[in-house]
C-alpha cells in the first residue's frame, strides 16, 4: 500500500450563513479553496441557541450535492416538493439539488447543544439538471462498526475494508463515487484505511488529535492529502475523531455564484433567471 500524506492544512474559519448561524468552515472559504469534486464543508457547533436558531430558512440551490450530518441536535427540512425530514443526532440527509431545489432548514430546539456538519459535492455537467431528489437517512441504518483494536467506523458513503471486514454506507452509486466515514480513534493507536487512488481525499479532525504520518492536525482543521491508496489516522494521547472523505475528481470547470454551482457564467445567469421567473425547481 501507498500510505497518503498530508499536502497542507485547511484550519477551520469562523463566518456565519443562513439567517446568521455560526459555523466553521474548511473547504470554500474562498472559490479556490476546494478539492475537486468537495466544494464545501462547513462545521455548527454550538450549546447557545442564538448561534443557531434562526436556521436557514427558504433558499434556492442548483448544480450540486449537500449532505447534512447531524452529531447532536434537531433539525427539520422542507422543500418546494412537499418533502419533510426530520435530523437528529446521528442522522444524515443526501440532498442532490439537481436542477433545482428551493428548500429550508430549521432547528427544532430552542436550547441545548447543536452539533454537525454540511458538505457540498459538485455534480457534472451531465448530472448538473437532473430532477432534484432527497434521501433521509436514519442513524439506525449507519451503525457503529468497531474493530479489533477499538476504533469506531460509521459509514455514511462508499466502502472500506479493514480488518478483513468490508464495511459500507447506505449511500452508495454517486457519480463521484464519494467515501464519507465517521471515524473515531481510542488513545495512541492507528487505522489504516483503504482510498482509491487518484481520488481527492482529507480528513477534518473535530474531536481530540489525530495525527497522519506523524503530523498532528489541529482540531477543527482538514488535511489534504496527497494521492495514494491507504491513509493511516493515529489518535492521540486522549484519542480523536475525524471525519474521512474521499470523491472522483470531475475535472470540469466550476463557476459558482452564491447557491448555484455550474460551468458557464451563462448557466449561472440561466439559473438567476429561472430563479427571478419562479421555475428554478421545474
């Protein structure tokens, strides 16, 4: 195995989206901080309900993914379909935006913490306006798997082997055949996990250390990784938890304005006006 390395670090920005909620975020900070076919990650955290309780109300997206891990908390999603979900902890919505989705998110709880995160996957062109589509996904159907030597794995996307066991997500088809794991790390001990080559990979720590080829990354960070086919996490002296994330790069062109994410400026001023005209969501 080609054990990966850590390209650079990505430390966590504080900013706010929605209606002002806080967050942190890695990925996206600027239109060249992302990593093919990753746009976005973006970290809430918080036990202050004003950091989070004006939610997300009503808004447009076009040309993308968003996936929505909830670590703690309550949260309700509607959308222009009639669609409802409810998020609680350890659920996990995939919501393809396709051609267009107008739809909000809103906490449910008006104390106590609210904790998780939201990741934004590019779509090709080919896929960019397809019919938009949700999945919710209960946390009953992402069990905690734990190995030999006492890490946890929760598999939200893709498939990995380790301990001779192949473990898999419900997610599972996408185009860019994304790897979204859970994985959490007991005190000084390592896992060395299988990535596909030649697909983008990083690593966002948010609980305890955990180090790559030696090289602790900061909490609230992500590491980049360079290519090859296995990463190996070491939990530091009080352990850690991360997030692994790994995707097909499309290697097309992006232009991004706001919520729509597309190849051409004229496909961004197509969506602004099918926006303004009321038939984003067709």
């Amino acid at each position: 195995m080609s054990n990966r390395t850590v390209r650079t670090v990505i430390p966590g920005m504080a900013t706010s989206d929605g209606a002002g909620v806080r967050l942190r975020r890695t990925l996206g900070q600027s239109h060249s901080v992302r990593l093919d076919p990753f746009l976005m990650l973006d970290e809430f955290s918080s036990f202050d309900a004003n950091d989070y309780l004006a939610g997300f109300p009503s808004h447009p997206h076009r040309g993308f993914e968003t996936v929505t891990y909830m670590l703690d908390g309550h949260m309700l999603h509607e959308d222009h379909m009639g669609n409802q979900g409810d998020l609680r902890s350890g659920d996990v919505q995939w919501m393809t935006a396709g051609r267009g989705i107008i739809h909000s998110e809103m906490p449910q709880q008006k104390e106590g913490r609210m904790r998780g995160f939201q990741l934004w996957i590019n779509l090709p062109a080919a896929e960019k306006m397809k019919p938009a589509a949700y999945r919710d996904i209960p946390s009953a159907e992402m069990p905690w798997s734990t190995l030999a030597n006492g890490v946890q794995l929760k598999m939200i996307a893709g498939n990995v082997s380790a301990d001779g066991t192949e473990y898999a997500g419900p997610i599972q088809g996408v185009s860019t055949d994304p790897l979204y794991l859970d994985v959490n790390i007991p005190a000084n001990t390592d896992i060395t996990l299988p990535v596909a080559s030649g697909h983008n990979a990083f690593t966002y720590v948010f609980e305890g250390e955990v180090s790559i080829d030696g090289r602790a990354i900061p909490q609230n960070s992500a590491a980049v990784l360079n290519d090859g086919n296995s990463v190996t996490l070491r939990g530091g002296e009080n352990g850690g938890r991360a997030l692994l994330l790994a995707g097909k790069p499309i290697g097309e062109p992006i232009v991004q304005y706001g919520p729509f994410v597309m190849n051409t400026p004229e496909e961004i001023n197509q969506a602004l006006q099918d926006y303004r005209d009321g038939v984003l969501a067709g």
